[in-house]
C-alpha cells in the first residue's frame, strides 16, 4: 500500500471527529437530527481547520444510504465513493480554477437533473471568494431559489472577499483556530499509530509552530519524523530545523539584562555561524519575549507561554520591568517588519541587540512624565506624600499623622499651615518619602524624637541630629530682647536697671497669649527730649554734668562744615528720610500726651513685626497732622498713594491701638509747583553759525 500522509491518514469522517469545531459539529446535527436542513451553507475560517471535511462529513451525512442521518455509516457505496472523491452527485469546485461566468453557467445547467444514485446533489466550492463578480451574480439566482435536490456548500478562508447578497443567502459556520492542547494531543497519537517515540516538549513546539491549523501541524509532524530515526526529541528538532531554544535564549538575553554587550555579540555570531536563520531568531526573540510580557502580568498558563512560567528566566525577569520588556518587544516586532528593506538584516539584528543591553536604563515618556509632575507638585509647596505601600505596611501608630507647628513667637506673626509628619521613624529604617521618580535626599531621612513632641528651635541656628530641616522651616531667629537682660539681672541677684522694663509691644506678647498688646508709655524728663551722645544713658533721663559729653563752639563749627560739604558732595543723590516731628503731640484716651514722632513710631514698631510691608510703605508719607479723630499726611508720588491706600484699614487699626480710641488715616498726594515756564529767546544768526560749527566740541576760555 502506497505511504498517505498523516494529514490524509487522520482526516475526520464523523462530526464527532472534529477538533475544536464543537459548536459546528452540534448545529449541523441537530439540524439533520431535525430535519432543518438548508440550500446553501457557508463555512469560513482559517487554513487547515476542518471546513471541507466538515463538508465532505455534511455531505455523506445527507446521502447515506441510512440517512440522512447525523452518524453516517462510512460503509456503503455512497459513502465510500465522497470519502473517495468519486461521486457523481458530490462535485468538489474549486473556485479559484473556476471563476468565469461560463463555469456558474455550467453549474446552472446541471442544477436540472436530478442525481442518479443519492437523494442529494451537492456542490462544494472551495475558496469561493476566488470567484469573479460576474461569477457571484450569476450564482445569486440559482443559491436563492434552487430545486429541492440541490445543496451548496461554500468554503473560504476571506470571508470579506464574499460579497453580502451571498452571505444573505446561505448559513454561515465560523470555524475557530485549534488551541495548542488538542493538537498536541492529536500529535501524540499521531505518534503512537507511527511506533514513534515523542517527547512532549517536541510535540509541544510542533503544535505552537501550526498556529492552530491541524494540517500545517500533521505536516510538520511527518517532517520531524522523518529525520527523528524513531525517536523525536526537543534537541533534533532544535539542531535540524535552526531553532534558537529556550535554554540558549534564556542566556543571551541574561546577558542582554546584564549589559554585557561583547558577549551577547559573540553569541549571535554563533547562532548565525550555526545555521541559524535571522528571521527566525528575530522569530523566537519575539515568542520569548511575548511569554515574559504575560509572566509578568500574571499569566501562567502553559499553553499561551509555550514553556512552563518555571523555565524562563529570573534573572530577566527581575531585571526588566514590564514597560522595559514591551519596549524591547516592540523594538523586535519593528526590526522584523525592517529587515525586508534593510542594507544588511545581520547589522540590523545586532544593533537591536545593542540596544537591548542598555535597556534597563530606558524610561518611558508616562514616567518621565509621572516624575516632572511630582517635582513640579514639591516645588509648589504640596508636602510630600507618604508612598501607600510603606504606610500600609507600618502599624497604625507609626503612620502619618498632621503635625501643627507651636505657636508663632512674636506679635503677628502666623502659625505655619499643617504639613503631614513622616511616615516612619529613623528606627524604622525608612526614609522620608518622596514622590516617585525624584532622587532621594538624605537630608529628609531625620525624623521627629516623637510623635507629638515639639521640635526644640535653638538659638544657636542647629537642628537636632533627629529633626527634619524642611520639618518647620528652621530654627527661628534669636529675639534680641531686653527683657533676657533683666531676667539674668535678676537671677544673678544685681539690681534691675529700670530703662530695661521698657518693652516693645511684640515682646509683651512674646509668650503667645492672646491679651492685646498695650501701649507704648515713654515718660517724658522736664527738659524734654535730649541729646545723647552716648550709649550709656538713656533719653528718658538729664544728661551728666560731665561737660566732655558737649563739644565746643569751634568743633560745632568743624562739624557743620564737613557736614555741608558731605550735603554739597552727595546732592545728586535722592534719600527720602522720614521727616522729625517732636513739637506737635496729642491726648490718648487714658490722658497720656504723647508726640506725633511717638505715635508714628510707635505704629511703624508694630507693623514691622505684624505686616512689614505696610511698615515699608509707611516710611514715605510726610508729616503727620491729627485732626480730631484722623491722622492726614501726604506721599509725593501716585504709586506710593496706591500702596498706601491698599494697607490703610491695617495703619488705621494699629493707630488706634495706640490712641486708645477709634482714629482714621487719610493720605493724599502732594501738590507739586508747576514747573516755570521759560520764555525761549530767539538766538542772533551769529551765534546759531558758531553752534553748528562748534557742534559737539567742547569751548572753553575767557570772555
């Protein structure tokens, strides 16, 4: 008996037979089993999967000499000449031989007789989307409205290419791809009726190879027995047919992870040496990376991988995360699609290698983009958020909790917002959080003593070792008070100086209580205001007798003088100096009386710590004049004016503080003297002749 391939040798004959095509096999049943039976079926799908066996199988099913009927027999003579190919009331078309009109006109002529020795005639047309649009117009007529003995059975594997007035009318059959464990198990026995031993891993790459079609995979299968000598092994097929293998990538590629790019360069030279093709190991790079991908989002099943998940390689996987391995998974897909047009596919292969050897080095654009945002989200002052996956992991009590700075230390002055404390300790071994893709800083890994404690802000300007710089901003500054003068004075047991209980206002509220600041109270001495040439009494108090304190009429004259020529030397020079006022004063609700210089003073004192710049502001007004209950001065410019106007509930309000009493402020702008007209004098001819002569040169001489 000649030799049949296995292709042929294991072609279904029942519907019971076929593989992965359930849902086909059950309909066409149960419409036989019915009755139901159609005048024109459609069967699509791809190569190799069943659909003219499983017309060959409706056909015998429908003209079995026990039929029709679901199971036939494959006994009888009607059966045995469609498995054979012989019937006359069975033609097998093939459409694209036969695309003319001539061939459908052929087909309608025949349609009329009836069949000689079955109860149908049926016509199967492979690929009939081979067909010519004439073809197909010519055939409509017939498939709608055919006798009652006719059967068309269509096959194709376009089923785009079939024009919608065919589809319209005939049953369609969508037949699926075989998946890869039915097909290896149709392999295996394929090797148990041959005597051939088969291992799985050989069998398993025979049914990856086949792409879901039975035919192309019984056809590799003959192949591989042919070289296999009895015996079919992994390792034959890997050395026969060029194959790579997955121990042979999982290496080169764990080089590729490991930057290693001489020796990756010298392993493909060796694959290429062996015979190995470059479409081919472009080919198994691509599979091996396509079952990292899904390891690495979580599928483990065997037969999408083609490999068990256990045999890859961990030390890829580790390496690369799942953006780096698409990102080289795309880098193979391109260079298969550029090798066709390439100057040299070799030079091509190995420069995608290159890049694949800096690969854990690549960062996405949605990364890079992740990382801008987080920087620019810290630079506007968001605080910095604990990462979810270490917070989760520490106990409730070590987790971030909102930390509120102390009170502010001097008048005005606000408390800084909350800011979240950090999300572990020191001891914990974590370090202060930052948003992903920004560079760790090892000044945030200092961490508060505990939750809850106060950080100790020491004059000295030094952080705990244990304190976080960017916790609160800081130490604050030292307080240049008096009050610590008289506080050592009279710890030490001396007597307190009586000019040191004079305190500013901010330093009566230092400790933070809420009780209004009280007013400045500065007695007056009989004679007034005095000079005070020295540091070592006060204003408050009449000068000493001490007649050196005074100079002399001669040095008051020496004085005024370089002082005049200090005046004359710098007179280009703009200074706007607050104007003196020590003659003018007024009465205070409580029936102090103090001067216009106190009470500016006292307010500009007060605004430098509450709001700075209204102080700022403040400085160039001019002289301040009280009227009742509002305090009017002037400034010499409209931008000043309009700063002044902006803070003027704010001096106000600290005016009235002092006063005792509600009191408003008016400012206004000063009326300047309009510039004098100068009357222009016409030149004699003369002298208009020597100043364009004499234009830029400068004359000088005597008249």
């Amino acid at each position: 008996m000649s030799y049949e391939v296995t292709a042929t040798r294991r072609r279904p004959q029942q519907f019971d037979h076929l593989i992965g095509q359930e849902f086909v096999a059950e309909t066409l049943k149960n419409s036989i089993k019915s009755g139901k039976i159609a005048h024109a079926y459609l069967f699509s799908g791809p190569r190799g999967c069943g659909k003219t066996s499983t017309a060959r199988i409706l056909a015998k099913a429908l003209n079995c000499q026990h039929g029709p009927t679901d199971t036939p027999c494959g006994q009888c003579s009607n059966c045995q000449e469609i498995t054979k190919g012989s019937s006359l009331d069975v033609i097998e078309i093939d459409g694209a031989s036969n695309t003319s009109v001539e061939n459908i006109r052929q087909i309608k002529d025949e349609v009329l007789f009836p069949p000689s020795n079955s109860k149908y005639k049926i016509y199967i047309i492979d690929e009939v989307h081979m067909l010519s649009t004439s073809a197909f117009n010519a055939l409509l007529k017939t498939i709608e409205e055919p006798p009652p003995y006719v059967i068309f059975i269509f096959a194709t594997t376009e089923l785009q290419k079939v024009p919608a007035t065919i589809k319209s009318r005939c049953q369609q059959y969508n037949f699926r791809l075989v998946p890869v464990d039915k097909v290896k198990q149709c392999l295996a026995e394929a090797a148990a009726e041959l005597n051939v031993k088969a291992d799985d891993e050989a069998l398993f790459w025979i049914a990856r190879e086949s792409t879901g079609s039975m035919r192309d995979a019984y056809t590799l299968f003959d192949q591989v027995v042919a070289f296999s000598d009895g015996e079919m092994t992994y390792e034959k097929i890997r050395d026969k047919l060029g194959l790579v293998g997955l121990e042979r990538l999982n290496t080169l590629f764990e080089a590729c992870s490991a930057s290693k790019t001489e020796e990756v360069l010298s392993m493909l030279d060796e694959f290429l040496q062996s015979g190995i093709s470059i479409e081919q190991l472009i080919t198994n790079c691509a599979d091996y990376l396509r079952s990292l991908l899904l390891i690495k989002n979580g599928v483990k099943k065997e037969a999408l991988l083609g490999n068990s998940p256990e045999r890859f390689s961990s030390a890829v996987l580790s390496a690369w995360n799942t953006v780096q391995i698409e990102r080289a998974l795309s880098i193979y897909l391109q260079l298969y699609r550029d090798i066709r047009y390439s100057l040299s596919p070799r030079y091509e292969l190995e420069l995608a290698f290159s890049r694949l050897c800096w690969l854990g080095q690549y960062v996405s654009s949605a990364e890079v983009k992740k990382a801008i945002d987080a920087a620019q989200a810290l630079l506007n002052g968001a605080p910095l958020a604990p990462q979810a996956s270490a917070a989760a992991q520490l106990p409730h009590s070590q987790q971030a909790q909102p930390v509120v700075q102390p009170q502010a230390q001097s008048l005005g002055q606000q408390a800084p917002l909350s800011q979240p404390a950090p999300a572990a300790s020191a001891a914990s071994g974590l370090q202060v959080p930052v948003p992903d893709g920004l560079p760790q800083l090892s000044m945030l890994n200092c961490m508060p003593d505990e939750e809850g404690e106060e950080e100790d802000n020491s004059p000295d300007g030094e952080n705990p070792e244990n304190t976080s710089p960017f916790y609160d901003g800081g130490p604050l500054p030292p307080e240049q008070s008096v009050e610590s003068e008289a506080q050592v004075q009279e710890a030490s047991g001396e007597p307190i100086d009586e000019r040191l209980k004079i305190h500013l206002p901010q330093l009566e509220n230092a400790a933070g209580n809420d009780t209004p600041a009280p007013s400045i109270v500065v007695p007056e001495s009989d004679i007034g205001y005095t000079e005070n040439p020295d540091e070592e009494w006060s204003n408050m108090d009449a000068p000493p007798d001490d007649e050196e304190y005074y100079p002399s009429d001669e040095e008051r004259a020496y004085q005024a003088e370089k002082e005049l020529e200090s005046f004359n030397s710098n007179s280009g020079e703009s200074r706007a100096q607050a104007p003196v006022q020590l003659e003018e004063s007024l009465t205070t609700a409580d029936g102090r009386k103090i001067s216009i210089a106190q009470l500016r003073g006292s307010v500009m004192a007060a605004l430098s710590v509450s709001d700075g710049f209204a102080a700022t502001n403040l400085e160039t007004t001019g002289l301040w004049k009280v009227k009742e209950n509002c305090v009017e001065t002037s400034v010499s410019d409209s931008y000043s004016l309009e700063l002044i106007k902006r803070k003027q509930s704010v001096i106000a309000q600290e005016i009235s503080k002092v006063c005792g009493r509600p009191m408003e402020f008016s400012v206004i702008l000063e009326n300047k003297a309009a510039p004098v007209q100068v009357e222009k004098v016409t030149l004699p001819l003369q002298v208009e002749i020597l100043l364009n002569l004499f234009n830029g040169t400068i004359v000088a001489g005597k008249h």
